[in-house]
C-alpha cells in the first residue's frame, strides 16, 4: 500500500516483513546439518571429561574403592570419544554430500580440540594420579605435550594445503584413541610414557596417513563400533574382556604405528617409478 505524504505530496510504500525470520539471520550463523553433527562432537568430548573426573579421578581422591565404578566411567568416556570420533567423521561426509556453513571448518578445530585433545589429556593426567607405579608430575607433563601437540596439528591443518587423500601427520581422532589405548594397556609408566610422547610426535610429524573415506571409512566405523563392544564386555567384566580388551588396544598401538610405513613405502614406489619414467624418456 501507498500512503501520500501531506506536504511533500509524494508517495511512499512501506519496507515489506520479511517472509521468513531465517533469513534476517547472518549466513555465518546458520548451523548445517554438518555443523550438528560436529557439535555433538564436541558435546561427547566435555561428557568424557566428565566421567573421568566424576567416576575416576573423584572417588581416588575420597578414597573410595569401587573399582567396579571407576571400571565402568573409565569405559564410558572412552566410548564418549569413540562416539565424537563418529560425529567427526559423518560431519565430513556430511558437508561434501550437503552443505557446509562458512562457521563448518572453525567449528570442527574446536571440536576436535575439546574431544580429541583436551579429553585424551586429562585422561593421561588422571592416569598418572590414580596408577600406581605413576608419577602425576611427568603424567602432567605428557599429557600438556599431548594437548599441544592436537592444538598445533589443528592449527597447521587450517593453514597448510594438502594433496587430496591424504593427512600430513596422525590425524587428532586416530592419536587420542592410540593415547587411551596405550594406558588402558596397563604397561609400566616409563613405557607408557614413551609411547604417549611417541603418538604426540606423529601426530605433528610430517608422516603421511590416508584420509577416511569410501571402503577406508566403513572399515573405521566398523573398528570404532568393535572397539565399543570390546570396551562394554571389559566395563561389565565379560569373560576374557580384560584379554579383548587389551587386544583390541594393542591392535590400534600397531596400526598407528605400521601406516605410516606404508605411506613411506609408497612413497619410495613412487619416487623410484618417477626415476625409471625419467631415465627411460632420456635413452635415444
């Protein structure tokens, strides 16, 4: 409608409403289904955080002596960062089937951050508060090395391009769950330690490792599901759950540790077929 000012005699229509209240909404501040996703991430990461203090750290410090709770919150925070390992890798897949907001990639850093930095850490520090023959000082220790070495691997993947296929260093999922697996193996703490501080350097290394998707990522999901049966059989103390679980964590202390020997072995295939390509475009 057209109102008539009185003394200027001209006309002027009123702005229209907008029709929807969504789009009065900064395009930076829509969330994606992606965006969900990798909150639920980060909701995961807090949670374990949470089950570590209250089911582990909390009744050593009380002097309690349910180890039966202490077993079960020690299990349902690491399947807390199973589960945040699964939102981080759905909301990948989500993002290039759908969209992603332009908030997507600083959202999944601190994700990443609380669920596959902060979370692994805290549960190195408490391990070496509750463990026996531990040292909570030198615990403390590996456990900020672990944490930095997850801020400075996000930060170096905001910043670096990569060719496609392919994670320059362990990628933060894979180092948090070797680091919980590595302590839940039990192992003297100078081992422990070393192998702790080992995971933390992949992980800013330079090591090359594939990046989850097609057959790689069913093959991971299914690993992560195997790995919550393996931990419920150990929280309830199945028969023979202490022996699964224990080997289902040194098969992924293995795994860390022989990829990259297949990335540098391609590597090497690759360099010395460039060669040979090379030498035979010089011969007449």
């Amino acid at each position: 409608m057209t109102v008539i000012d009185p003394d200027t005699q001209t006309g002027w229509a009123p702005e229209a409403e907008d029709e929807d209240d969504a789009e009065d909404m900064p395009l930076s501040m829509r969330l994606s289904i992606a965006d969900t996703l990798t909150l639920g991430n980060a909701t995961c990461g807090f949670m374990a955080v949470y089950f570590t203090t209250t089911g582990i750290l909390i009744p050593h410090l009380t002097g309690s002596d349910e180890s039966g709770m202490a077993r079960h919150s020690a299990a349902t925070a690491v399947i807390l960062m199973l589960m945040a390992a699964i939102f981080d890798l759905f909301d990948g897949l989500v993002a290039r089937k759908l969209r992603s907001s332009p908030m997507g990639a600083e959202l999944d850093n601190l994700s990443d951050l609380v669920s596959f930095g902060l979370a692994p850490a805290y549960f190195v520090l408490v391990y070496g508060m509750v463990a026996d023959d531990a040292h909570q000082r030198v615990s403390a220790l590996a456990a900020i090395v672990v944490l930095l070495a997850v801020v400075l691997r996000l930060a170096r993947f905001s910043c670096v391009t990569l060719k496609d296929g392919m994670f320059q260093g362990m990628p933060s999922p894979f180092g948090a769950l070797t680091v919980i697996s590595i302590v839940l193996l039990e192992l003297p703490f100078v081992p422990t330690l070393l192998a702790i501080v080992g995971v933390a350097w992949l992980m800013v290394s330079r090591v090359e490792y594939p990046k989850p998707r097609g057959v790689l990522a069913v093959a991971m999901l299914g690993w992560i599901v195997a790995a919550m049966g393996l931990l419920a059989a150990w929280a309830f103390d199945a028969p023979g759950g202490q022996l699964l679980l224990q080997t289902g964590c040194a098969l992924q202390v293995v795994l860390g540790a022989v990829i990259p020997l297949f990335a540098t072995a391609r590597r090497v295939n690759t360099f010395r077929d460039n060669r040979r390509e090379a030498r035979a475009a010089q011969l007449p």
